[in-house]
C-alpha cells in the first residue's frame, strides 16, 4: 500500500550560488565527468559543491543493479571510457583537494566487476596529484576476495562500502547485494588494515534494536567510521519513507556508537556517505 509521510522542517536543502560551487561544476561539465551528488539526487551538493568539494562516479552513470532506494539509471551501460582515469585526475589537479571521493556504478557486466578500471583511476590520481588522500566507495564486487584484493593493493586512506541498511530490510532495500556479503567485504578491508567505513540509512521501517546490532555487526567486521543519515525517496517508484527521524535522535545514536567503540561517526538527516569525508582521515 503507498502512503505518504510529510516532510519535516528540519529537511530544508540549501541551494547553492557562491563562487566555489560554480567553479566546481564548471571543472565537472568541463571533463564530462559523473558525480554521485547529481545522480543520487544528494541533498548537501550545494552545501559540499560550495566548499569546493564533490563526490565522483567512475564506470559511467548506468547501473546494473536496480536498489529500491536509489536513484542512479538501471540498464545496460556503455564500455568504460579508457580517458576517464586520466579526465578525474586533471580535474582533481585543477580543483585542489587534499582529499578525493570516489564511487561508481556496480558493472556486473564486466569480467573483473570494474576493478581493474578502479586500479587505473587511484593510480592516475596517485601519479598526478601526490599528496592527496583518496577514499574510495566500492561495490562488493559479488564478494569475490580477490577483486576487492586489487583495490586494497593500491592503499586508499579509507575505503568505504555500505551496507546501507538493518539485516531484515536488505531484501528488500537492495536487488543483488547481501547483508553478510557485505560485513565479509568489511573484514577483508580491516584485515588488510585498511580504514574500513560504512553507513546505515534509517527511515525505511528498521527498530532501534536492529540499529544497534548493525552497528554491533559492523564494529566485529572491523568498521571503524559509520555514516547514519535519513532515507529520502528520491521518486514515487522508490521505497516510501517509512518515518522521518529528528535529529535528536541521530545525535543520540551517534553517541550511542561512539561509545560502542566508532573512531567516527557523522549522523544526521543530511548525512550522506561522503559528507566531510575530509575530516575521518
């Protein structure tokens, strides 16, 4: 049954005008390039746009999967674009950032998953820009070990991968992707004594019990940075909202997580995976 859920006063996105924020999507338009903040509809693009700062999208902006929560296109995508590793680190370079965000689309039509064009990206932002952190958000890459071997081979600074809600809701809240395959990408990431980093969206119907044993769950897989912010339906053929948490509340599961044994935790009802990202290295 659908049913709608007002939205509270405390959801107000700013809009962005400023000089960063017109330079920064000067340099994106320029290279062509995709970002997570315009594909996933990100409620803080004015907020980090303003400082300078974006979130991109490597392998193209069509997905393979098709996540009940998410906004990015479904489909059959075009081959990677070979120039794309280079492009990413010019406009990196003509940004300035100490430190990078980098996600993609899952390619469960390619042989290696799109590790190996992962591989070329970090390297090329390696080469033209040392001294840059780079964090990476990758897929699970179907789970397979050495696939997601590959990418902890080029030693990001903090390699992200979300398991996006509580166990009971993963059926439903994601089309291929498990919840302990995901916990198993997080141990790998840890082992190798990676910064393992992860996020939790709430409002899709999870209890506050089931909160803390995924917060439990992801601190034995390793995970040392955790990201809680609230779903937002992005269309009418998305998961509805199942209830808009105040912010109150956030403060009081961040608190909650920190003493469970987080370094960080960035919680909010804005809070996306890569919100001030630059701040958990």
């Amino acid at each position: 049954m659908s049913y709608y859920v007002r939205k509270p006063e405390w959801l107000k996105i700013r809009l962005g005008d400023n000089e960063n924020f017109n330079r920064t999507r000067g340099i994106i338009g320029h290279y062509h390039l995709n970002t997570i903040c315009t594909s996933g509809r990100c409620p803080n693009q004015a907020e980090c746009w303003s400082r300078g700062t974006a979130t991109f999208m490597i392998l193209g902006d069509i997905c393979t999967r098709s996540c009940h929560f998410c906004n990015t296109k479904t489909g059959k995508p075009l081959p990677p674009d070979p120039e794309e590793p280079k492009k990413l680190a010019e406009s990196l370079q003509m940004m300035g950032l100490k430190h990078a965000v980098i996600t993609s689309v899952d390619r469960d039509d390619l042989d290696d998953l799109g590790a190996g064009h992962w591989v070329r990206v970090i390297s090329a932002i390696r080469e033209m820009n040392p001294g840059m952190t780079i964090e990476v958000l990758i897929p699970d890459f179907q789970g397979r070990i050495e696939l997601v071997k590959q990418i902890i081979d080029t030693r990001p600074e903090i390699v992200s991968h979300n398991i996006e809600t509580v166990r009971r809701l993963t059926p439903e809240v994601r089309s291929a992707a498990s919840y302990d395959r995901s916990l198993a990408v997080i141990s790998q990431l840890s082992e190798a004594g990676i910064r393992a980093k992860s996020g939790l969206m709430l409002g899709l119907g999870e209890t506050e019990q089931e909160i803390l044993e995924a917060m439990n769950d992801l601190l034995l897989a390793g995970c040392k940075v955790l990201t809680l912010g609230q779903y937002l339906q992005p269309t009418r053929k998305h998961l509805p909202v199942s209830a808009y948490i105040h912010p109150d509340d956030f403060e009081r599961y961040k608190q909650i997580g920190l003493k469970k044994g987080f370094s960080v935790i960035e919680s909010g009802p804005l809070v996306r995976s890569s919100y001030c990202a630059d701040k958990h290295i």
